[in-house]
C-alpha cells in the first residue's frame, strides 16, 4: 500500500490543504516547530483506524468539539482507492472507500488495504516519533514482542535452561544471592558457636584471635595506605584509569590480596615446632639484659626531648624558607593588582558604555555567543549577496510578468467583447454550431435540387401513365371482322383436323395429287385458321391498351412520391432547426424576416465568413493562450524566485543567529550592527582577559596567604589578625634560634646513639635465634604452631585462588592489549580543566604527605602487635572442643568445594547458554542487527536476547555485551529503529505493506550516523516499502534533498486555507 496524496479538509491545525506526494517511496516533509508535522502524523494513523476523542475536540483548556474529515489517496495492486473519513457521533468516524459507505464492505476493504495490521501495531512500528523510539516499553506489548523475541527455546536450550537452573538453585541452597542464609552461612554460625564456647572456657586463643585480627586489620591498613599511596603517585602523573581495565584490574587485586594472606608449605621440616620452643627459651634470657639498656636509652631521649625546641617549627623550616623566598614577588604580585583593577574599570565602562549602544538586549554572554571568523563573516556576505541576487531576480521576472499581463488584456478585453454576442458559447463551440449549419444548408442547397428533379420527373411519369390509360377511338365493324376472322379461322381448324382424321392411308396406285389432295386441303384449313388466329391477337394487341408498362411507370411513380416527402420533410427539419445558436439566426427566421432578399447560398456565404471570424478569433485566443502559458512558466519562475528568497532570507538568518546577530533582512543596518557588535568584543576580550590575569595574581596572593595562615595556624598561633610579613620575620628569628640550641641536642644524640648501639648488639645476638625462628615460621608462613596448623587447611585455598589468580591476570592482559595507547577515557578529557587540575594535584601531594607519616605510625603498631603475638603460648584445653571446631572447619571446606564446583559449573552452563543465544536467534533480530551494523557504522553488529527472557543485548565491534539501557541515548535509539525496519521487513515479505511513518527520530544522532540513517532508510524504501518522514531540522531536509528527495516544504498555519495546495 502507497499513499500518493493527503487531502485535509479539517483536522486539528489544518484546514483545507492537499499534499501531493512525491512519485518515489520516499518523502520528506519539512516545516519549523508548531508547523503542524505532528498533526499530519496523526491525521494519516485518524485515516487508516478512525478518529480518537482528542482528535474531534479543539486544544486549550476549554475544548469543544469540531468536526474532522479528511481523505486519503491509496494505491494499492495498481489499483487506486480514495479512503475519507468524516466525523459521525459514538464512531471512530464515518468510513468511505471510492465512494462507498456500506460498513460491512468499507471494512472488508479496509482490513484488506492494512493486511490485518492492528493499531498497536501501526503506532509501535510503523508510525513513530521520537518518544516512541525512546520508550522500550513500545516493543514490549504482547502483540508485537510475538514478532520480535523467540517463542520456543527448542530441545537444546530446554536442557541448557533445566541445567542452569537446577545449578542456581542448588546454589542457592549453599548461599543465597544475598548471602545471608545457606547451608554455608550454617556451619560458619556453627563454628562461631563453638569458637564462642572455646572464649567462655577462658581459651587464650581470643586473646591470640584478637591480636591476629588487630595484625590483619593493620596489615590491611598498610596495604590499604601503600595501595593508595600508589594510586596518588599514578593520579598525579595521569589521574585516569581505563573503566574497562578497572574491572579484571580490581579482580585480580583482590586475588592477590587474599593470596598474599595465605601460606605456602614449602620444604617444612617435621621438627620444625621441637626447634621453635627451644629458641623461645633462649630469647627470654637475652630479653632481659635488653631491657636493661632500653631503660638508659629512654632516659636519654627524654633529656633530649626536654632540649628540643618546638619540632613542628624545625619540620617546617624548608618550607618557611620558601615562603620567605616568595615574599618579594608577592608583594610585586600585590601591587600589579591595584594597576590591573583600575585598568579593568576602565575597560569596564567603555564595555558597557558600547553594550548600551547596541539595538535590542546585549549582554557579555550574549557577546561570548558570537562568532566572528573569517570564515563566518565569508559566509555571511555570501548570504548577503545572495540574498541581494534572489530579490533582483524576483523584481525582474515581475517587470516581465506585467508586460505580459497587460499584453494578454488588451487581447481579451477584444476577445470578450465578441464572446458577449455569442450566447454563452465559446469560440470553438460557435465555430463547430456554424460549421454544423453551414453543412445543414448545403445539404439542403442540395435537398432542393434534389427536390426539383423528383418533381419533374413525376411529371413526366404522370404524362406517360395518363397516355397509357386513356382509350382508342376504332369503328364497330373493327370488332365484327375480328369475330368473323376469329369463328372462321376456328371453323377451318376444326374441318381440317376431320379431314385428316376421315381420309385413310394413302395407297400406291393413286396418282400424286388425288393421294395428297386431303392433306393439302387439311394444311389449308390450319394455315388460315392459324392465320385468322394471329390477326386477332395482333390487333387486339395494337388497339388495347398495355397493363405491363402501366404497373411499371405506376411503381416508380410511388418510389419518386416516396423520395420527394422524405426530402420535403428533411426540408421542413432543417429550415425549422435552430442549430446556429446566440447571433447566428435560423434560416426559417431568415427567410420569415426577408424572403424575397435572403437566399440559401446568401445565408451560407455570410455563415462561411462568420466561420473565418471564428477562426481569426481561435488563433487570436490561441495567442492570448500562449501569454498564459508564458506567464504561468513566470509564475512558476517567480514561485521558484520566491523559494530561492525563502532560501536566502533562511540562510541569511542561519547565518546571523550563527554570529549571535539579531534576525533582519535590512542587509546595511546588519553589517553596520556586526561592526557594533565587534567593537563591543573586542572590548569585552580584553575585559575578560584581564580579569583572567587579575584571577590568576588575586589567586597566587590567596594561595601565599593561605600557606602562611595555615602554617601558623598549625604552628598554634591563635591572633586575630596576621600580618603575613611580620610573621615570616618572627619565624625566621626562630629558625636561627633553633641553629643555636642544636650543638647541646648533638652531643645528647651521641650519648643516646651509643646507647643504643649497646642495644643494637643485645638485639644482634637474639636476631640470629629469631632469625632462624622466623625462618622456620615463614617456611610455613605462619606466627606459631596453632597458626602452622591452619596454615595447612588453606594451603589447598592457596592453590585454587592461584588458578582464578592466573585467569584475572590473562583477562587483565587481553583488556590491556585491546586498546595499548589509550591513557585516559573521553570523559576524563572532556572534563579535563588545568586550574582544577593544579588545585588537586596540590592536595593530591599534601596527601601522599600525610600516608607517610600514617604509614609509620601503623609500622610502628605493627611491630608491637606482632611482638605480643610471640609472647603467646599455645593452650592446649577444651581439645574435644577444638577437634569438634575441626570437624566443623572440614565440613564447612568440603560444602565450600561443593559451591565452587557448582560455580565452575554454572559457569560452563552460561558459557553454552551464551553459544545458544548467539546462535539461535529469531530471524527479525538477525536481520535487526544487520541495520544497526549500517545505522552504527560498523560500531554495533548484533543484537540478541537472552535465553528465555525478554530484553536486548547488543554486541560492540570487541563482541563486548552491553544491554539496551546502558547504550547511550541516540544509540538506543538507533537499536530501536533497527528493530522496527526488521519487523517491517518481516511484514512485506508476509505481503503486508503499509507506509513507515517518521518524525524527528534523527535528533539525537551525530552527523555521520545521521548520514548512515537517511542511506539506510532510502536503501530500505528502494526494497518497496514507502517512507513519509517529518522533520523540522533543514540539515536533514537538505541530506534528503543532496540523495534526490526533494522535500515538501510545508506551508505556515497561516497560510493553510481554502483552496491551498502544495
């Protein structure tokens, strides 16, 4: 089904108004916002399924009910229909089809035009703007989902989707997705019940167990630092990382995190807890003498700390001394400020003095919005001459017009004066009515003649009938000698035929004459008798008269009777018709009005020179025809002026809005405006300019007065007010007091580093006890001998987490390797600003300042910490509880087996799932991803479904999977349309075929994918399928217009009324 043409004759903003369509499949309908596009959208869908109640009723908070009607032209089977529409109250509308009103048959005939395509259907397919190709929800209704997801999963995937759940659920029944109930989470609460029972014992172990967790947390927190410490150090050399490597990034950290936490059980001798006893013992006696010195070295360093002067003041004075360098430049920086800011004023006021001078509201972001490139000011001259061109165009193919206008007048004002005497008639018409008459009278010229001849000859017939019948004058005894010639010549046959019966044969003795006398005197008889005979009927013949010729001149004299009143009739017709009507007369009237003046021939001359008016008039119309004809090329010309000046006036006004310029078609005031404008910028740059450079000293003073406050602030100065210099000078006099108390804390230092060399040695010779202590311990990985024990029971944990470890290592690699030179994402970049940039970069370094003096403090923990742990022994009580704790512990490994094999399993299940939804997709969907592959530019190739569900995934050109709601808003959109050209193309190959109705769906796509659509779609319109696309961007109507779509401007609402036609 096509539709060729839209007749509104009311509906919504429109009134009146026919749209032809364009003879391809295509077309494109461009108008500005509130054009009405949206209103022909809805008209065509009233048409093809009825009128809706906010169609019959008018906008506004008080609506009221109007009439709709409206047709259109469909052309289906090459055949033509014309389906209309007229309001009807309680209907959708009053349905006719060429004409025809009975329902039974317009419905027929319409669910045959729509090939039972329902409304839904119509407005999620086929007719859509740019809310309905945002919504999912559109596809997802139960009608159309049928077209679009699978139905049956097949044998295949009935078993892929049984052993994928029954995986899941057995999951499940270990640990549930929220990790708050299962058989796992069971036995955890059971060994926290036993390990409560062990603490209630009064079992050492809590105290151990507390200490580990303190040793843990702290090694967490040290790693944490250091991980940070490390991610401040990458921040301030790029401050980005690649969101697709953070994920297999932060997996395999936390792999390594959790193996680092693990032993590993390498060459571990069996007496390796008999030799860890021994050297416990050995320790203890050295420790003592330890102690000893470590009390002379603490006495040592409070002595020195009571002759230290404030620390905070000496850890600052590189810092001091920096700000004591900077201080001079400050106060150069402090006073360009005064200079800059009256400069700024100045500037200021001529900046606002020139705003004021501008026509209309100009403001400094209005000014920042204007463009003034070469390249800019390029195309708006050529606008401008443009513009100048169409409108001189226009004025002469006006000139034009009017000449020819006047011209065709002339000629018919002279025309019209000798149609006023025609009746009514044309000049065709009059000249075919005269030609008729004069044909009429020259056949009657000829009836006469005709006539003449007839009536003479029946004259002569008469004469030759009357001579026939009239008697002749014979005496009486003419009729006696017949009858005596007659009776006598009977009388002689009669005796001779006796006489030749009486006489006999004749004999041989006889003489010849007495032998032939009878006969003779028999022939005698019969030759006068024959002889009598023939003059009777002779004269009979001579003196009667001849009935023969009679009946032959009497019939011919009917066939010329006949002829004659039929000629006479045809006479009295043709004189008695009025054929020439308006100034022609009739010849009956004629020859009424003068019959001794006026003849048949005198009457078709003057017919034949009338006919040669005519004719002379014909080519005279003719001419004027011809004017027509070339002021209609004018008019044509003239409308396509006119476009050309609604085209100029457009790209002029593109161009001024393009500038930040006010709309006007006054080309001088625009350029003189222009140059306004450009003073006011120039001044406007250099107000801005400055006051970047007042920001950056103003900043530069803030940031050295921030330093210096926040120095004394931490320095625990507590005045009011600060003078920044007095300060400095303070600092500086403290400095050098703290030069002079340094020579006493020096030969403190000495005494104290003697001291503790003493303690060195001490801790020296119980470093190789602890060394070889700690050796055996680190073979096992573990602090002592419980620990060893539990060392043992994750070992086998160590070596699976070094299996996931490797897989999270070769999908970090293969994440890195997709794209090597890319060092930080788009968005980075995009919000990417150098003051900001310097500003966190500064606390950046501040902190990384900070993680090392909280990295010291946790060592130092750490060391305490771990020192106590040594000092712990093993408690061997409550055994039956801790045996009950291991059977526990194994119980809870093995369920935990069980959970990562069915993990592992479900694994693989997904894997095959994921093979079966890739490759057995519903065929809408294959050919779906084939037109997103052209709408995305080879970015998006596939779309598929998940097995047994209802929603999109699509594939990227790395056959990443990424769902429909986490694409971007115009690729999103892009799927969509994919998807309904795939149902589409789905219906035409069942036969169904409506038009795809379109608008503004392109507003969110960039310029190539923009390109990339309006290809896709006329590739898709040459298939069969009829496109009617709605737009109020002229980019996209020029795309259209540059394939050879020419687009149907429409008109303005105005503009659309009686009688207007596009």
């Amino acid at each position: 089904m096509k539709i060729t043409e839209l007749q509104v004759e009311r509906f919504g903003v429109w009134s009146d108004l026919t749209l032809p369509l364009t003879p391809g499949s295509t077309s494109v309908f461009y108008g500005p916002n509130e054009a009405g596009k949206s209103t022909l959208m809805r008209f065509i869908r009233a048409m093809l399924f009825g009128f809706r109640p906010q169609d019959e009723r008018t906008a506004g908070p008080n609506p009221t009910p109007i009439r709709c009607d409206g047709a259109l032209r469909i052309e289906k089977g090459g055949r033509e229909h014309l389906v209309r529409r007229i309001s009807s109250p309680g209907t959708r509308g009053r349905l006719l089809i060429d004409g025809v009103e009975d329902p039974i048959k317009t419905e027929s005939l319409m669910k045959n035009l729509l090939g039972g395509i329902t409304e839904p259907i119509y407005e999620n397919i086929f007719a859509i703007g740019l809310n309905e190709l945002q919504e999912l929800a559109t596809l997802d209704g139960e009608e159309v989902a049928r077209h679009i997801y699978g139905i049956s999963l097949g044998i295949d995937g009935e078993r892929i989707l049984k052993a994928y759940t029954g995986s899941e659920s057995e999951g499940k029944l270990l640990l549930d997705e929220s990790g708050r109930d299962g058989k796992l989470l069971g036995l955890v609460r059971d060994l926290d019940a036993v390990d409560r029972e062990l603490v209630a014992l009064g079992d050492p172990s809590r105290k151990y167990e507390e200490l580990v967790a303190k040793r843990d947390q702290l090694d967490s927190d040290i790693s944490g630092c250091k991980q940070r410490q490390v991610q401040l150090q990458r921040e301030i050399r790029g401050r980005a990382f690649m969101e697709r490597v953070y994920v297999p990034w932060n997996k395999e950290r936390q792999l390594r995190r959790e193996m680092d936490g693990l032993p590993q059980l390498v060459d571990f001798p069996s007496d390796g807890l008999q030799r860890i006893d021994g050297w416990d013992t050995e320790l203890e006696n050295i420790d003592g003498r330890r102690r000893q010195a470590l009390v002379e070295v603490e006495r040592l360093e409070a002595e020195v700390a009571r002759n230290t002067l404030d620390p905070r003041l000496e850890e600052q004075a590189t810092a001091i001394r920096q700000m004591l360098g900077e201080q001079e430049s400050v106060r150069f920086i402090e006073r360009r400020l005064v200079d800059r800011r009256a400069r700024q004023d100045i500037t200021k006021r001529q900046l606002d003095a020139a705003l004021a001078g501008l026509q209309g509201r100009w403001a400094t972001d209005r000014l920042e919005e204007t463009e003034f490139s070469p390249a800019a000011l390029y195309q708006l001259s050529q606008a401008a001459r443009q513009l100048q061109a169409a409108g001189t165009g226009r004025a002469r193919i006006i000139r034009r017009y009017k000449q020819y206008a006047a011209i065709a007048n002339r000629k018919l004002a002279s025309t019209e004066e000798q149609v006023r005497h025609l009746g009514g008639l044309t000049f065709p018409q009059a000249r075919e009515h005269a030609q008729r008459r004069l044909d009429e009278l020259e056949q009657l010229i000829a009836l006469r003649a005709r006539e003449s001849t007839l009536t003479e000859l029946l004259s002569g017939l008469d004469v030759q009938i009357n001579l026939i019948n009239r008697p002749k004058d014979l005496p009486d005894y003419f009729y006696a000698t017949l009858w005596f010639f007659g009776i006598a010549g009977m009388l002689l046959l009669v005796a001779g035929l006796l006489s030749l019966l009486e006489l006999g044969p004749i004999t041989q003795t006889a003489s010849w004459f007495f032998r032939n006398a009878p006969w003779l005197v028999g022939a005698t008889y019969l030759s006068v008798a024959t002889l009598c005979g023939g003059v009777v009927w002779v004269m009979k013949e001579h003196f009667e008269p001849s009935r023969y010729g009679l009946d032959t001149l009497q019939r011919r004299r009917r066939d010329v009777e006949h002829e004659l009143s039929e000629i006479r009739h045809e006479i009295v017709r043709i004189t008695q018709l009025d054929v020439a009507r308006g100034p022609m007369p009739t010849l009956a009237d004629t020859m009424a009005d003068e019959p001794d003046q006026l003849t048949e021939e005198s009457v078709a001359r003057a017919i034949r020179r009338r006919i040669a008016e005519f004719d002379a008039l014909e080519r005279q119309s003719q001419r004027v025809v011809a004017i027509r004809n070339r002021m209609s090329r004018l008019r044509q010309a003239l409308k396509n002026r006119q476009r050309d000046i609604v085209s100029s006036r457009r790209y002029w006004c593109e161009q001024l809005r393009r500038l930040g310029m006010p709309e006007t078609l006054k080309v001088k005031e625009a350029f003189e405006l222009l140059q306004l404008v450009a003073d006011a910028k120039r001044l406007w740059i250099e107000w801005r300019d400055d006051n970047r450079e007042l920001e950056i000293d103003d900043r530069r003073v803030q940031d050295f007065r921030s330093r210096v406050e926040g120095m004394a602030r931490r320095n625990g100065s507590r005045e009011a007010k600060l003078d920044w210099y007095q300060l400095l000078s303070q600092w500086e006099i403290q400095l050098r007091q703290i030069e002079d108390s340094r020579a006493l804390v020096t030969r403190l230092v000495q005494e104290l580093d003697d001291k503790r060399k003493r303690l060195s040695q001490i801790a020296e010779s119980m470093s190789p006890i602890r060394a070889q202590r700690s050796a055996m311990l680190t073979k096992a990985g573990a602090t002592d001998r419980a620990d060893l024990v539990a060392k043992l029971k994750a070992f086998q944990r160590y070596n699976e987490l070094v299996k996931l470890h490797a897989a999270a290592k070769d999908e970090l690699a293969l994440a890195a390797r997709q794209e090597p030179d890319l060092a930080v994402v788009e968005d980075d970049l995009l919000r990417f600003v150098p003051e900001k940039n310097e500003e966190e970069t500064i606390h950046l370094r501040v902190e990384l300042v900070q993680i090392d003096e909280q990295l010291q403090k946790l060592f130092e923990k750490l060391g305490r910490i771990k020192q106590e742990i040594l000092d712990l022994e093993n408690d061997r009580r409550a055994s039956s509880l801790k045996f009950e704790r291991a059977q526990l512990a194994d119980e809870l490994n093995q369920s935990v087996q069980r959970w990562l094999a069915l993990k592992a399993s479900g694994q693989t299940v997904e894997k095959m799932r994921s093979r079966v939804e890739r490759t057995c997709q519903p065929e809408i969907l294959k050919h779906a991803s084939e037109y997103l592959e052209r709408l995305t530019l080879g970015k998006y190739h596939n779309i598929w479904t998940p097995l047994g569900q209802r929603h999109l995934v699509v594939d990227d050109e790395k056959s990443e999977s990424l769902k429909v709601e986490h694409l971007s808003k115009g690729t999103r959109e892009q799927v969509f349309l994919s998807i309904r050209l795939a149902v589409m193309k789905d219906f035409a190959d069942r036969g169904v075929e409506l038009p795809m109705v379109l608008d503004d769906i392109m507003v969110n796509f960039d310029q190539l994918r923009t390109e990339a659509a309006v290809r896709t779609l006329l590739e898709f319109a040459e298939q069969g399928q009829q496109i009617l696309m709605f737009s109020c961007h002229l980019h996209l109507a020029h795309l259209f217009e540059n394939q050879g779509i020419e687009p149907i401007w429409l008109p303005a609402r105005a503009g659309a009324r009686e009688g207007q036609r596009v």
